[in-house]
C-alpha cells in the first residue's frame, strides 16, 4: 500500500510541475502579447467607433472612455 502512495504523491507532484511550467510559459506570453499591443496602439492612426459609454479604435482596439 505505500508504494502505491508514493507512487499517487510522484504523479500528483509531477503533474503539479507541469502545470506551474505551463503557467510561466503563459505568463511570459502574455507580457510579449500586452507589450507587442502597446506598440501596436502607440503607432495606430485611431479610427474611433463611439459606444454609448466609450470609443474604440476599429484598427488596434484601444478604448477610452467618452467624458460627459
């Protein structure tokens, strides 16, 4: 019976392993993602569609919000 334990606490701790590792790849592309989108918008010649609450740029995406 304890090796059956130990072997259920390696699979759990190797599965856990993967997960953080998919986790940090994720993260990590995310912040490539967010910055490539910052350069995206500083450089865009907005075309604002107008909401009812704000606008947002068909081409990049940035939003604002309308001030009354």
């Amino acid at each position: 019976m304890s090796i059956s334990n130990d072997q259920s606490k390696f699979e759990v701790q190797s599965k856990t392993r993967e997960i953080i590792e998919e986790m940090n790849q994720t993260k990590l592309l995310l912040v490539y993602l967010k910055k490539n989108l910052n350069e995206i918008q500083e450089n865009c010649n907005h075309e604002f569609i107008e909401g009812p609450l704000y606008k947002q740029c068909s081409i990049c995406l940035k939003m604002e919000a309308i001030h009354f």
